[in-house]
C-alpha cells in the first residue's frame, strides 16, 4: 500500500542517499511463464477460487517483462530529508488537501466520529498516494502482480498477492481489468491486495468495497486500515521542536520513547504553539541529524510506520498531516550545515563500520536503513562525536584514523 513510485524513492533514500546508480546481482527466472500460470491456476482452483473467476482472470494475468525491469532498478536519489518533502509537499498540494477537507466535510467528520482518524491524516496519504485521487496508475494490476509472483526475487510475497487478487474479484469488489501502480497497488490509496481484502470497507452502501471510484470507501478504508495498525483516538502523531545543543544526542531514536515532561527538562521546546511537560510518550527524530528539523514522534507515529516502514515516507507523510492541519513550513535553517554523503562514501562507512565491530549493518549497500543508523550511533558514541544517528564525512575520518576521544551524548 503506497505509491510504488515515492516508495521506492523512499526505500533507496532511507535517509539520505546519493550517487551513481548501483548495480545488483540478480537472480535468474526459469522455466516458462506459461508453465507457472497453469500452475498457478491450479493451486487457485484448490484454494476455492471458482473457475468463472480465473477464467475472468486468465486473459489479464499476461507476463511483462517491463514489471520485471523495474523491479529490478536502483535509482539512488541525492536528497535529504528537506529535499524529498519540499518536493512531495511542495506546490498546490497542501491547499488542496484542504480543499478536500472542506468539499468532504461531512464524511470526513463521519469517519473521525467512527474510527477517530483525522481528515488531515487520511488526507495527507490521499495526496501523496494518488495525488488525491488523479493517478492509480498506468498498469494492469492483475498482469503486474502475477510477473512479479512468477519472477524469481520475490515470488512468494506476491503469490498471496495474486490470491487475494483473485478474491477480490470474486467479491465484485473490482474488475478484473483494474489499473494500477507497477507493483500491483491500487486504488485512491494504493492499497496492496492483501490489505484491501483485509481492510477495505463499504462505506458508502452500495454493497462494493470500492478504493477506485468511491471517495467515501477509500477514505474510511485508509482509517480501518490505521486503527488496525495502532492509530489512537485523539491524540497527536508528529511535532516539530526546537532543540538545545547539550541534548542527550544518543536519545534522539525512534526505538527510545521518554515523557514529554524529560524532552521539556531537557531543554526541548515547541518550534510552534506549547509543548506540555505531561508523561505522553515520545521519541525524538532527527531526520537530518542535529543539525536538521527535529520532531517529537508520537505512538500514532508507528500507524505511519506500519502503513510504509521507509523511515522518509512515513517522517514526510506524517509532517504533510501537520501542514493540512495548519502547522507552519518546517524549520529550514541547518539545512546547509547538512552535507550529503555520497554512495561510494556510505559504502565506505559501512564497511568502516563493519571493521570497527558495529553489528547489524548488514550489506554493503550504500543505502542508510535503520541497521546502519544504529551502527553509525555507537560509532559516533565510541569516536566522541554527537550521537544522533547521522552518517557524516567527520565520522569517517575519525573511523579512518581510528581516532577516540570517549564516549559522549
């Protein structure tokens, strides 16, 4: 469930990212398509899926070798935090997620009263998804999903895809001719078909869980979705802040959660409005390091998280959520403190990384997901630099000269 297009984008940016195209070593498909999909059907078949729908299906379910070429592509994007959220939210899109909010009152006070999701929320996905609506897609979902559950890189995951794809059908939910994003994802929401079988509701009554013409299906599907994923009732999910220079750097995690009323002994202050000392709970993030914008992420953070686990996407959404509900533009001033490691140097630190014993980086990949962030902290901790998770040229010299000055926060 997402725009394939942004999450790609957001998967390879991780954090940040940039340089030259990456090349990968790729498995090899074998045996025909054509074989797989007699197959295929077969197993259908045996799972109760009646032979009215996978005849339906079968004329749709076509190989596209450029499904597979995409798949495979490595774009790597040379943009911080700032720079991939100015350019997601940047434009006409907040005024007209507001729009929408006002042309949809009513409904979306409706699902607020049922499921306790903010219009801004349910908004926010709806834009950055679908641009509110105005492009699923350029792909037969049906085509694109079963290359991709032949294809050799991921078979089993869009397997159950093409399963749930196939029942979708078969509820008359949608046509079997459906349009999509390239990985199979669809709808206003871009719902993967596991989630839509899971999550999808009739909201409007006509008896069809619809995510591709029904507004009200979609948006009341996006906060079933949520709820199921941890979304609490009234309470908020991302706040910008402003933060002290001596802060505990090493605290700034989204896997550390301390009371607002710390953050405030600590010298954390709203960057707009108040920031109340109470006990709710909240994790620090500091997407550009402590030189960047820096948030408080609430528990609702972790529906954003579970919607798409890319650390950017889920920080990018979430802070648009902020703007349709009125919060000002993000703090730019570090902005050009930030300097952006190249590819090649991120894969320099991480095997410098690796070298020095930090566990959990994994690959030598160049990307910055969550395993090297937590190497990069214990490095920063060990070499005397401030621990906020941030790959940066300083922390490769010093693990270059294998330089340390004890650790600090």
């Amino acid at each position: 469930m997402r725009n394939t297009a942004l999450k790609l984008a957001a998967v390879l940016l991780g954090v940040v990212l940039a340089g030259p195209t990456l090349a990968a070593v790729r498995c090899q498909n074998t045996g025909s398509y054509e074989r797989w999909l007699e197959t295929f059907k077969k197993d259908a078949a045996a799972q109760g899926i009646p032979a009215r729908v996978i005849a339906e299906a079968t004329p749709h379910m076509t190989f596209d070798p450029a499904i597979v070429r995409r798949d495979s592509a490595q774009s790597v994007f040379n943009q911080t935090f700032l720079q991939f959220s100015d350019r997601m939210v940047g434009g006409g899109r907040i005024p007209n997620g507001q729009a929408k909010i006002k042309q949809h009152a009513a409904l979306f006070a409706k699902i607020e009263a049922q499921y306790g999701v903010p219009a801004p929320v349910l908004v926010a996905f709806w834009g950055l998804e679908s641009d509110f609506g105005a492009n699923f897609g350029n792909y037969k979902v049906l085509s694109a999903i079963a290359t991709l559950a032949y294809d050799c890189r991921r078979p089993d995951f869009f397997r159950t895809q093409l399963f749930d794809a196939l029942r979708i059908i078969e509820r008359g939910d949608q046509p079997a001719d459906v349009i999509g994003d390239w990985a199979g994802e669809f709808g206003g929401l871009q719902f993967t078909a596991s989630d839509y079988l899971k999550n999808a509701v009739d909201f409007d009554g006509d008896g069809r869980r619809d995510l591709t013409h029904s507004i009200p299906d979609t948006m009341a599907s996006g906060a079933n979705f949520l709820v199921s994923l941890g979304w609490q009732r009234g309470q908020p999910w991302l706040q910008e802040v402003r933060v002290p220079q001596n802060l505990p750097w090493d605290q700034a995690d989204l896997t550390i959660k301390h009371p607002r009323s710390q953050w405030v002994a600590w010298g954390v202050k709203a960057a707009h409005g108040s920031l109340p000392s109470d006990e709710l709970p909240a994790s620090m993030i500091l997407p550009m390091g402590r030189h960047g914008p820096a948030f408080l992420a609430y528990p609702n953070f972790q529906a954003f998280l579970g919607w798409n686990s890319a650390y950017v996407y889920s920080t990018t959404v979430a802070y648009f959520a902020t703007r349709i509900a009125g919060a000002p533009n993000v703090d730019h001033a570090g902005a050009t403190l930030v300097q952006p490691l190249s590819t090649p140097q991120v894969m320099e630190l991480q095997r410098l990384l690796i070298k020095a014993g930090h566990e959990g980086v994994g690959e030598v990949d160049g990307k910055v997901g969550s395993g090297t962030r937590g190497a990069v902290k214990k490095a920063q901790m060990k070499v005397g630099l401030p621990a906020d998770s941030y790959p940066s040229a300083e922390l490769i010299e010093r693990l270059r000269g294998g330089g340390s000055s004890g650790a600090i926060r």
